[in-house]
C-alpha cells in the first residue's frame, strides 16, 4: 500500500476497515409484535462520477431533491437507467492496489422521506433500529441530518440506533452509495458489478426490554428419538414450544421427544421467545451436524449432497431478490431433487434461509468474501494474508454467523471463495468454530484443509474424484482423514454439462465423497430490448468475461435448461432399473427417508404408445435399501413391434413443494427389441436428361442429389460433420490442450469442402462417391451415398472413410438436409421431449413425441449447438418419413449451423426459408470444458469408419 495524503471527507470509502457507526450483528428475523415499517420503494436519486463530487448538504433536512430521478429501493442504479453494469469474473475491473479505488468512482445519492405510522409506540417508550439488509459496496448514512455512520460489506446486514433521531413525521433518511470501495477487493465474486441498495431498508421498532440477540440451540439425538432446545439470549425471557409442551426460561435446556429436521422431512416447530419487550416467533428444526468417522453426518448418517450454487439473480431487478422469485428458485430445487444450496459467494437474502428451512434444503452458507483476481499477481498482497484487513474479514464472518445461525437448513458455514490463503482465513475459522461448535466450515481454497472441516474441490475430474473417493489423492494428514466434497463441478455454461451421471456413479461408490454442487443455478443474463438477454461486453465494458456470466442450469428467466432436467434424472432419489426375471428393481437412494411417500406406476409401450399400465405396490424401502418388485406380464410379443417398460415414482399426495402426482424418478428398460423392416431394392434408377428417378425420388444427375421424393422438394442430405460449437466444445482460455471447438475451427470443420468423384446409376443402386475434406488439410472423409428403393420408400447408406491421420474427435458425424419452411410440425419415437447428447442423456425418455420445430430449439443465452433428439427409430416433417437404422440423433432448425455459430445472442437468430434437418449417426460428448474437464473417453466421437442408413418415404 502506498502512503498518501487523506484529502477529502470520504476516507472511510478507501479505509479497510469494516465501518463505524453500526451496531454489533445479531440474528436475523422477518417479523416480531414489534412494530416495523418498510423504507423499500421509491427513493430521490442522484448519481454523481466521483465519491466527493457533492457536499453533505443534501442530508440535511429540507434539502430540494425535488429535480432529482428515482429509483426503486432494492434495487441496482445500474439496472434502473443510471450508468451501466460491468461483468467480470475475477479481474479488479480497477487497477490492484489495494485499498485504492479510482477516482472515478460513481456514487449514488439516495434520500427518502418518512413519517412514522400513526400507530407507532411513543418513541419515549424504547428506541428504533434502522437496517440495512444488502448495499453494494459501501454507504454512509445520515437520518434528519445527523451522519449515523458508514459501512461495508455489501450481502451483510448493517444496523444502527436510531431512536433518539427520530419524529412523527418528515424524517429524512439519506444514504450515499459508493460503487468502489476497500470493500471492493474482498467483493471480486463471478458476478456484475451491480451497485446499489439491493435489499430491504427497514425501521423496526425496538420495545424497552426487547430480545437483542439470541441463539436458538436444538439438537437431535438420534438414539434416543429426543432433541434438546436451549435458547440463550442477550436478554431475558421465556421459550414456549406447544406442540412439545415446553415453556422454559432462555438459557434453559430442555429435552423432548421430537421428529427431527432434515432436507427430506424438514420438521420445524413453532414456538415463541418472550422477552419483556418483545415476542419473536420461532421456527426450530431439530438436528445434529457432526463430522463423525471421517463423514459429514446429520443425525446420525452420513449425506449426500446433490447440490447447486445459487447466486441471487433476476434478470431486470439483479441481485434485488422479491419473496416470490426466492420461492420460485427453492420449488424449483425442490421439483428438481435437488437438495442442497451453496449461496455463492455471499449470504444471501436471509428470508431465502426461511425458505429453505420451511421446504428442506441443507445449506452452505458462505461468506460475503472473495480476492480472486490477486491470483493475477501470485496472490501478493491479498487481503486475506494482511493483517490490516483481519478486523473486516472478522466482521463479514460475524455478520453472517450471527444473521443466519438460527436456521436448521444451515449445517456448514463458508469462508468465502477463491480468496486464496492466509492468516485473516484462519482467524475467521477460528472464530466461527468458537462461536458455532454445531455447524462444520467449508473453504475451497485451501488444499491443505487447515481451517476446514471437510476437502473441497472445484472442477476435479472424474478420474480424480474418484481416486479422492479411494484415498489415493494424498495431501496432509488432516486432509486425509476427511470427508470430501466438490463445491463446484459440471459448468453448467450453453450447452451441457455433460457427464453428471458419470460423476453420481462415482459419489456413490465411495462413502468418502459427499457429492457436490453443480455450477451454477441461474444465468446471470440482463434483460434487453434489443439483444434479448445482455452478457458480459454488451454494455461497453472495457474489461469483461462475456458470456461467462450465463452458465446456469435455468435460464435468466428461470425456465429449466436441459441441464436442469439431466440433474434431476441423474440425482433421483429413487432408482428404478429392469431386474430378473419380469422384475424392475427399486431402490431408495434417499438418505434418510423410506419411499413411503412415493406412488409408483408401471406401462407396456408398443413402439412408443403405452398398451398397459398400472399401479405397482412397492414397499416402504428404508434408505439405501433396494427390492425387485414383479411387473405384470408384458403384452404378447407379436415380432412386430418393440416393447418397453416405463416404471415411475410419483408424489402419493401433495406436498409443500408439488402436487401429487409429481415425477420424482424413473426407468425405462427394453422388454422385445426393434426391429426395423427391410427395404428389398425393387426398382432401378433411370436417367433422363438432367434427371436420374429411383423409385419415388428424384435426383439431380450431375451432382447426384436428391432433389424431392414422392412430390416432397428438398435439400438433399450431404454429409455433415459441424456443429456451431458449445461452450464447453471452446473452452476455457486457461484450457489449452483439448479446447476441441477452437482446434475444429483450426483443422477447418466449420468449412469442409465437398468434391464430387462420381454419380453411379447402373444396376440396383444410384451410388454417388464423394470426399469431403477441409482446405489446406491432408485429411478427408471418403463419403459414399448409396441409394435404393422397393418403389415406395427409399434407402440411403452413407459410408464414411477417414483417411489421413484424423488426431481429433468429429463434432458430429450425418447428413443435413433442406425442407421447405412449411415444415414445422415434428413427430418422432425416440428420446425426448427435451435435448440429449451422448454425455447429457440420461433425462432422455424412448416414446412418442411431438413439436413444432420452433420448440425443438434451446435458448442458450449465447447461440449454440442446441436441440438434438437422441435414439429416434423415425421422425415424421414435412410430409416426410425418416427411419433410422441404427437409432440417429434429431436436429430441425430455421437457420443453418454456420448461422446459429455466428450469432452472439438470440435475437440474429432470424428464420430463413428452409427447414434445416440434421440425421446424426453419432454426436461428439458435451463435457464441462467451459471451466472443467471436457468429455469422458467414452463420448469422443472418433473420426473412423462408419455406416449408416436411413429410410425415407412420404406417408399418404
Ligand atoms: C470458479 C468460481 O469459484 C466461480 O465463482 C465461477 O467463476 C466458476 O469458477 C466459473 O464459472 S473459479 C474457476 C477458476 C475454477
């Protein structure tokens, strides 16, 4: 830090220090019988370019902001017309030297008025508080002109005493907000830039005699079925539970027989504190978190985490989260079997931790801190090994200790992330261990585990997780012996991420890994009139990370990715697979619930359509039991037709967070298999003129196309081997080695040349021989069309060749083809509804579908390879029949794939004249590439021979 000369009355903006002026931090509650009034609304804004622009003056009563805008309180100036958001991910979007910001440094004047309700207790009669739940990144605050103080830590609650400021009416609240600020540095989260007043101001009054701080204490003793309450408060008072008859004094314990609190059965009691001053409703869930035998356990067992990192975020309000957009995300989690939130990387709205205690989610609570970008200058001089900022590293632990500890849901707390190491680490662990001795602390960065109750990773691979899981990763001592869990894995950027079955196999063979949390929940996109969603650059930032910031399993408008939908299939908690003998087996991957919960139901599918169904008695499997459970006899096997089995289980009655009836798992198994009618040749192809017809089609003779079949015009099918590459086919920069979608474009997939080596059209087939090869490359696709025809349908094979030394996977390897723009209505048999590739499939069901082609599309942010089908036996569009032998990928689009390459977001998306069919023989894995490993070995798309047909014909 460099020495300087403190100029101005805006010191505290640059000061390391957490603030001045706010009270010690204490539990969070939404409500009490004390009276309380919501500051939140429209609020006088004037947004000045440096931190000391403006005087003071515009605190002090009677001031004229009547020129000023407004803007809504919570809420980000930037979001609301005022300057403009900035994305990065760990770059200082401001030279590094901390404390320093820049001089240009927007600052927003907010200032409101308000009388008090006419029903507010004499102000005689006890004093007032006034809170600030969430400003970004440091405020000042005046009320009726006195300077009450100014802090930072932008996801923390702040509050101050303001009693003996205020009058019935015309107080004058004003707080200035400055964008930058020391605070900035320990705020370098993968996230806008959004300052503002995010969340709620509120004035609650404080009764003489009311409950400051308490500490709901209520553990679980799984052996003998009792839980022990104890609330210790600041001041005195009684703890009156009903429904356990209990009424003891705070400080008192007290055990009781109770059901405990857990994410499947997330039990709270009601029950009341009762200071003097002041009742407080309770809400108290029983249940011990331990690490016991090397294991993260709640009551007794070990968990399993089938996690997400949950940033707060809406696309037009930001970080500026209503009641209803919290209750979405957590029913959302909940329909989707997720049970498990990391709130990256900050506390979050503290009634989202009402939410998740009310409808079961454990919690990862993790600190309002992060100093990523020192990682660009080897860590030197990060905070968190300074000691100068310890007392601010001390004060944002505390803050969200003391908010947040009275929530069952939370059973670790964090320290923060991507903060490297250091002392001021250590001193908040230390801390947070003393003050909380029944809750475990996480922290990623830090691979020796010193501070840590468990090994965390981000990003591992498969293979590495797996050695993890057996022991061999090494590392210290301590690390040995603990339990492991990755806080961060399977990037959810565009399109993916593949290989989240893969990684569940592997948390579940393996007791010491503890599952982990995918990344990341939401797409942080920006509603925008002329892009549709803003990413990273659309606002002009000099520095930025583009479209990084959308890599969530929901869209920005929270509509389920197909990522969403693969991770509820693949973390269900009820398995179903086909066992022997007319069997489906059943187990109960639930941690501590039976399935007496779960419904099931079974069908016989003839190609597609169910024949049969039932209801299927399974018993109440306890956790982690399994059964095999005896089907009904299938349909009779007439050999023309293949049969499937579909085993579901379904909420038996309504829950809190869906209905009856809701799929929570299934399985879907083989019972007779497919068997595709032959095509026998019958007719031969003849040439006229320009003209060569076989059976219903015809073909343009010098190029060998096919130009319509049975009256239908079209494009007809060419090889194709690119796809407009994924965000995780391009990788991340610091991915060098295996960034396939930058090493395609480089070979020149994206611009395969097609050349024409002969039209065969004697005998019973028309054989048209092409290579189809990239300029300035040695390699080549040896690509064969052979066609033939019984004189309704026609058969093409294509037989592909590679020849040179092929040193990469293929993107995708099939044909494309042009229909007329009157194709839109979609009917197929095979997976759906929704998109599959090789690694991302699991979700995808064998039946009978439909769309229009419009819906077959994916709306990743950025425009990407979207939307194939996986396993079609046929597809019907356009008047068109296509059968598949073997089973092929389904792609129909309005745009061709260079074009969906080329576009950076949805709205250059415009459709053309043509529908463009691809009939994929295989697609290359999906992988997580975008910031972890990319596809497993067994999803690479080798470039190798291959041979595959597909039957066309136009039903009548
Ligand atoms: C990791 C970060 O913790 C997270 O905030 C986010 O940036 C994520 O990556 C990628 O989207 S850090 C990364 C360098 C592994």
């Amino acid at each position: 830090m460099s020495a300087r000369t403190s100029v101005t009355a805006t010191d505290y903006v640059e000061d390391v220090s957490p603030g001045s002026g706010a009270l010690p931090p204490r539990a969070w509650y939404a409500s009490s019988d004390a009276a309380s009034l919501s500051l939140n609304g429209s609020w006088r804004f004037r947004l000045s370019p440096t931190a000391d622009a403006q005087d003071d003056s515009f605190a002090e009563q009677g001031y004229d902001a009547g020129d000023w805008a407004q803007v809504t309180v919570p809420g980000h100036w930037v979001l609301q017309g005022h300057g403009s958001p900035v994305y990065t991910n760990h770059l200082y979007p401001f030279p590094v030297d901390p404390p320093h910001v820049p001089t240009d440094n927007p600052t927003g004047d907010h200032l409101r008025s308000f009388d008090l309700p006419e029903d507010w207790p004499d102000l005689d009669g006890g004093g007032a508080v006034l809170r600030f739940d969430g400003v970004e990144s440091c405020a000042r605050v005046w009320l009726n002109g006195t300077d009450i103080g100014e802090f930072k830590g932008s996801r923390l609650a702040h509050e101050f005493a303001v009693g003996h400021l205020l009058r019935p009416a015309g107080n004058v609240l004003a707080v200035r907000v400055h964008q930058w600020s020391a605070g900035s540095y320990l705020e370098d989260q993968d996230q806008w830039w959004l300052p503002g007043v995010f969340r709620d101001v509120t004035l609650l009054h404080r009764p003489a005699g009311s409950a400051l701080d308490f500490f709901v204490h209520a553990s679980y003793d799984h052996t003998t079925g009792e839980g022990t309450l104890r609330v210790d408060s600041d001041v005195d008072g009684r703890v009156t539970v009903p429904d356990l008859g209990v009424d003891v004094a705070t400080g008192e314990p007290v055990t009781v027989p109770v059901e405990p609190w857990t994410a499947e059965s997330p039990r709270l009691y009601d029950g009341v504190l009762a200071t003097e001053g002041e009742r407080i409703p309770l809400r108290i869930g029983f249940r011990t978190v331990r690490l016991a035998d090397g294991l993260i356990q709640v009551n007794g067992r070990p968990l399993l985490f089938k996690g997400v990192n949950r940033h707060e975020w809406h696309p037009e309000r930001g970080r500026a989260l209503d009641p209803a957009t919290m209750l979405a995300d957590v029913l959302l989690m909940k329909r989707h079997n997720i049970n498990a939130v990391r709130t990256s990387h900050y506390p979050p709205h503290p009634a989202f931790l009402d939410l998740c205690d009310e409808y079961g989610l454990w919690v990862i609570d993790e600190c309002d801190l992060e100093t990523h970008g020192f990682t660009e200058q080897g860590w030197r001089d990060n905070p968190v090994d300074d000691d100068r900022w310890t007392p601010a590293l001390l004060d944002r632990a505390a803050r969200m200790v003391e908010r947040d500890k009275n929530h069952p849901s939370v059973v670790v707390w964090s320290l923060g992330n991507e903060a490297g190491t250091g002392r001021g680490l250590t001193a908040m662990a230390e801390w947070i261990h003393a003050r909380d001795t029944s809750r475990l602390v996480h922290y990623e960065g830090d691979p020796d585990c010193r501070d840590t109750d468990m090994y965390a990773r981000m990003y591992a691979s498969h293979a590495e997780v797996e050695r993890i899981g057996q022991g061999l990763d090494g590392g210290t001592r301590k690390r040995r012996r603990l339990p492991f869990v990755l806080c961060e894995y399977a990037h959810a950027m565009g399109n993916g991420p593949g290989g989240l079955a893969d990684y569940q196999r592997i948390f579940e063979a393996h007791d010491r890994l503890q599952g982990g949390f995918v990344w990341e929940w939401i797409d942080h996109g920006i509603r925008h009139p002329e892009l549709g969603y803003a990413y990273g650059g659309d606002f002009g930032e000099e520095l930025h990370d583009s479209n990084f910031v959308c890599d969530g399993l929901l869209f920005p408008d929270r509509e389920p990715s197909p990522g969403l939908v693969e991770y509820k299939k693949v973390i269900e908690p009820v398995r179903i697979e086909g066992g022997p003998d007319g069997t489906v087996r059943v187990t109960n991957r639930y941690d501590f619930a039976d399935l007496s919960a779960l419904a099931f139901t079974w069908s016989y599918e003839r190609d597609g359509e169910s024949v049969e169904s039932g209801t299927l008695s399974v018993p109440a499997l306890a956790a982690g039991e399994s059964a095999d459970v005896k089907l009904p006899q299938p349909p009779e096997d007439r050999g023309d037709a293949e049969t499937r089995c579909t085993v579901r289980a379904l909420l038996a009655a309504d829950t809190a967070w869906a209905p009856r009836g809701h799929v929570v798992g299934w399985g879907q198994f083989a019972v007779t298999p497919r068997t595709p009618v032959p095509v026998a040749p019958a007719e031969r192809p003849v040439r006229t003129d320009d003209r060569i017809t076989l059976g219903p089609a015809v073909f343009d003779a010098r190029t060998g196309r096919l130009t319509s079949i049975g009256g239908v015009e079209l494009t007809g099918p060419r090889l194709d081997v690119w796809r407009a590459t994924t965000d995780n086919d391009d990788g991340a920069p610091w991915q060098s080695d295996t960034r396939h979608g930058v090493l395609w474009r480089q070979l020149g997939l994206h611009r395969m040349q097609h050349r024409l080596d002969a039209v065969e059209s004697g005998g019973e087939a028309l054989t048209v021989r092409t290579r189809v090869a990239p300029a300035a490359r040695e390699v080549g696709l040896d690509t064969v069309y052979r066609w033939t025809s019984d004189g309704h349908r026609l058969r093409l094979t294509v037989s592909v060749t590679p020849e040179g030394e092929w040193k990469l996977p293929l993107p995708r390897l099939g044909v494309r083809l042009g229909l007329p723009a009157s194709a839109d209505l979609v009917r197929w048999f095979g997976g759906g509804p929704g998109e599959a590739y090789p690694d991302t499939k699991s979700a995808s069901l064998v039946s009978r579908w439909e769309s229009r082609v419009d819906g077959m599309q994916t709306p990743y942010v950025r425009p990407q390879e979207n939307g194939a089908r996986a396993d079609v036996r046929w597809v019907e569009l356009g008047g068109l029949r296509i059968e598949g032998e073997p089973e092929f990928w389904f792609t129909a689009r309005r745009w061709t794939a260079e074009q969906l390459d080329t576009a950076a977001h949805l709205t250059d998306l415009t459709p053309g004249d043509t529908v463009w069919v691809n009939l994929d023989h295989g697609q290359h894995g999906i992988g997580s590439q975008s910031c972890g490993p990319g596809p497993l070995p067994q999803y690479f798309l080798h470039a190798e021979p291959a041979e595959f047909s597909f039957v066309f014909s136009v039903p009548d």
